[in-house]
C-alpha cells in the first residue's frame, strides 16, 4: 500500500469519528461479501470468498485417522494459511503464525467415529490471493482507531488503527478464541468493549454468510 499523506490520514480518521467511513459505511457495517462454493474439485469442500478487495480461497479434506491419547474422544483439525505473491507482506506475517492447532469454534467431539480408535482428520488450507484488509475476520473482529471501534476495515483505515483485536465467536453466541493482533497496549474495559461489537456484529455477519453461501450452493446444482 502507498504511504498516505497526512491530509488523508486525518480525512479517515475524522470520517470514522462522524461515523461515515470512506466508502460510504457506519463504523459497524460490513462490505458485500461474495461467495462461490466448490472451487476446488479434488477436495471435500472448498469456498472462495470475497469481502470488497480482500479475496481468499478455502478447502476441506477429510481422512480418517487415530485420535490422540489424551483426547480419545475427539477428532483432529489441522489448518495452514499461505499468501499469494500479491497480498501484502504484513498479512503474510499474521496469518502463517499460530495458524495450526485445536480448530477453536469447531466441537472436536463430534469428528469422534469410535472412541479411541478411529476419527476424522480434517485438513484446512487457505490461500489469500488478494488483501484489502479485515483479513482476520473469524467471526467478528473490532479494531479502535482513535477513540472509535469499527468492524471490516479496509487496509487503509487498518493503517491509522491504535489497536486490533480478533474476536471468534460461534452460532451460539460463545466466544471460541481472543487475540490482540498489533497496535497500542489495551485496557481491560476496551477488551470488554471490543467484545460487546464483536458479538454484535457477528449474528448479522453469520446470517449473511449463510444466505451466502446457499445461494452459491444452489448455482452449483444449477450449474
């Protein structure tokens, strides 16, 4: 991303602060999100999603495997994130740290087959073939920029933030996974705060992705 002046970094920072950002949206407001299911044949499922600049593609493969001894009654997730030669630099460092593991948000139980000896495996990868920011967006994710808290920001307003945090929280409303990604230290009530948006704006979000992707499914019934 180019280096924004000075006059465009506070025209961002004062549009946020007037609650009309950029683009054209209120502080808690998302971009359209676009989705295309089935992009990749040789897999059991895979997506590709769009949110304004941002592009990523995702596929799922299942095996069956062994359970770990001390989780005998739980399957295994396995995720790996990679960047495209064109996304940004600074994603590529966010995303291929930590990105591999338990599967927050996803009940392991119900990969279980036969306790102790047999489980799915599931294998996720995603590739981010364009960023134009809130590439960490689990579920819900706030970031402050100033005194403000937005959600689905773009990479320029991700350049003014003062802090980030990423916020998962699944169907039920529970919160499966926190993390402070960069910026300033955070208050203990800012968490909080950021929180509250978060589960906010995350049952709008799950019900347009749902409304999303069956629609992406039944064009590729048609199809």
């Amino acid at each position: 991303m180019v280096e924004l002046s000075f006059g465009e970094k506070n025209f961002i920072r004062g549009g946020i602060a007037q609650n009309l950002r950029c683009d054209g949206r209120k502080r808690l407001s998302y971009r359209p999100i676009f989705v295309d299911t089935g992009v990749i044949p040789q897999a059991n499922d895979s997506a590709r999603v769009r949110i304004g600049g941002t592009d990523v593609i995702a596929s799922v493969k299942a095996e069956l495997g062994r359970p770990n001894s001390s989780q005998p009654n739980k399957g295994k997730i396995s995720i790996h994130i990679d960047c495209s030669a064109t996304a940004a630099p600074i994603f590529q460092r966010c995303l291929l740290g930590g990105k591999s593991g338990a599967g927050a948000g996803i009940d392991l139980s119900s990969l279980s087959i036969v306790e102790g000896k047999v489980c799915w495996d599931l294998y996720i990868d995603g590739l981010v073939v364009s960023s134009d920011g809130n590439m960490l967006d689990t579920l819900g994710a706030a970031i402050k920029v100033g005194k403000h808290y937005i959600v689905d920001a773009t990479e320029e307003e991700e350049s003014q933030m003062s802090s980030a945090m990423s916020v998962s929280i699944n169907r039920k409303g529970v919160i499966c996974g926190l993390s402070k990604r960069e910026g300033a230290g955070v208050d203990p009530s800012i968490v909080l705060d950021m929180i509250s948006v978060a589960k906010h704006v995350s049952k709008n979000f799950i019900n347009k992705l749902d409304s999303e992707i069956a629609a992406a499914e039944a064009r590729e019934e048609e199809s």
